[in-house]
C-alpha cells in the first residue's frame, strides 16, 4: 500500500489530457525548478527503443512521464540492512496503463511509495514529468505530490465529517486556488464520475463505489501527470470493481497516466502493461494483448444496486 514511512511497508518485509474544467500549469508557483542531466540538456532517461510503438499509440521517442535509472532502496534495521529495491530500471509513458503486480516483499509498495514522492530513493535516479524528484526536500515532493499525483486508496481515505463536494476540493486548497474555482472543478470532476447528485452527501451516506468514484474525482482535479491507485478494487464486490476499472480505462483512453497497484490479475488484466516485481526487482515487464473494455464486461453482470 502507499503510505508515507521510515521503516519498510508492511507488505514489503502521470502532461496528462486535462479535464473539460481550468487547469493550474505544472509549475503552480511552487518554485519548483527542473533538474537537468549531467551535461546541462534534458533530464537523463533510461535508453529506450525510439522505434517502440506502445500499445495506444505512442512511440518510444516521446518524453517519459516517469523515467528510472538504477534505483535502490534500503533500510537498516538494527544490524541488519533490508534491500527493498535492488536497481530497478523502468520508463513509464504518457497515456500508457500500468499494473505492478508482486507477492508479499517483492518491493512493489516500496516501489509505489517511490513514485508517489512519499519518500526517497537511496540511489538512483526518478524524474517524474521531467523534474528529478530523486532528492528532493520533503516540502518539495509535496509540492510535487499535489501538483503532479493523483491518488487513489483501497480504503477511499475520504474525510468522514465532509461532503463529497468539499472532500473533491481539498487538493485545490493546498494549491492555493480561489474558493470559486475550486468548486467549479470539483463539480465537473464528480459529473465526470458520475456522482455529480451526491455532491452534498457525507461519505456514510455513500456506497463503497461511490465513494471510490468521489477519491477518483479528487485525483483528478489538479491535472495530475499521473494517477497512482493502489489497491482502488480492494474494498468493491466483483461488479463494482469493474466499474472501478471502467472509470479508470476512460480516464486513460482520455490519455491520462494511470499506474496502479493490485494482486489480483483478473483487475491487472484491464490495464496495458503488467510489470511484476520479485525480491526487489523487476523480473517481468508484459504488454497486454487487447484488454477488455470493462464497459462491455459491465453488460453481462448482473446489476446490484448501490447501498449504504
């Protein structure tokens, strides 16, 4: 799961297309400045194939929303150093799907938290959207975080006292953005998934569904550059979980970034590119044939209505 830490996760011992809503530019007068590479050009990058054509259409010429190189990370605990992650190279770009899938240990947590700027590597090299976010201060990557993540949860982590509106609105508050387009966007973020009715209700008074479709819509409203979902079907039935899926293969054909985690390969099966880590490495890297359209698949479920 994605969580910030000092110690080891338990279960390891994305530019996007912008909605149809205003958009704050990547920079969000945070300060943040871009690190280049060693010789004062682009950000150094994983070697990629320019001639790899991606499953959706793009070539591997393009800019990586999330380039890799080497990174390790390692924890000490008492005399004994744990290697979470042992070098792991990996290029991640625009508007591709992702699934890291991993038994128990094999780094993929520790790899998630990496992405999400929760913490940092002890070598190697991350750029996210062109900034090296490697060694960044801790203000930076939250900078970073809110400006450029987008997170979704197994546990929906929704504020219980407010409403689907204000929970919507809350990355908007730490960017600083006017009152009146923070709710603008917000409500055009919960049409987007559907919710727009239940904007004025508390998350008890929301389905399990519903209330991952309102932490979906909060991802969504700083035009991240990605969306990190760790475990979004964990808590749902068989249908809602495919509703999950749908939502998030629209979001992706809309050419948004999606990276998720899951242990299930029924869900991973909907994303483009299952990569699979093992003992702190990447041992398998796979596109996806055709995925299914979880659309489609909705047809032939039966519907079970939403419940509080």
């Amino acid at each position: 799961m994605i969580e910030q830490m000092s110690t080891p996760p338990a279960g390891d011992h994305p530019k996007s297309a912008p909605m149809s809503t205003p958009v704050i530019s990547s920079d969000g007068g945070q300060g943040l400045t871009l690190r280049r590479g060693a010789d004062g050009g682009s950000p150094d990058t994983p070697p990629h194939d320019p001639s790899l054509t991606l499953s959706n259409g793009h070539r591997g010429d393009e800019q990586p929303i999330i380039a890799v190189t080497g990174l390790a990370k390692r924890y000490v605990m008492g005399g004994t150093v744990v290697h979470a992650l042992r070098g792991v190279s990996l290029t991640v770009f625009r508007g591709e799907f992702v699934a890291v899938m991993g038994p128990s240990g094999s780094g993929k947590s520790t790899f998630m938290n990496l992405m999400g700027c929760l913490d940092r590597p002890t070598t190697g090299t991350y750029i996210l959207d062109g900034l090296d976010v490697s060694q960044m201060s801790p203000d930076e990557l939250a900078a970073v975080r809110n400006l450029k993540i987008g997170f979704i949860f197994q546990g929906f982590n929704l504020l219980p006292r407010a409403t689907a509106l204000a929970n919507v609105q809350l990355p908007m508050v730490y960017a600083g953005m006017s009152s009146g387009e923070r709710r603008e966007r917000a409500l055009a973020a919960l049409d987007a998934v559907g919710l727009a009715e239940r904007a004025h209700h508390k998350p008890s008074e929301l389905s399990g569904g519903q209330q991952q479709r309102v932490a979906i819509a909060r991802a969504l409203v700083n035009d991240p550059a990605i969306i990190l979902a760790d475990e979004p079907t964990g808590n749902l039935d068989s249908r809602t979980s495919i509703e999950v899926m749908a939502i998030l293969q629209e979001l992706n054909r809309s050419g948004i970034t999606v990276m998720l985690v899951t242990h299930e390969a029924d869900i991973a099966a909907y994303s483009q590119r299952n990569v699979h880590f093992r003992d702190g490495e990447v041992v398998k890297d796979l596109a996806v044939g055709t995925p299914p359209d979880a659309r489609d698949v909705l047809q032939t479920m039966p519907h079970i209505e939403d419940t509080v």
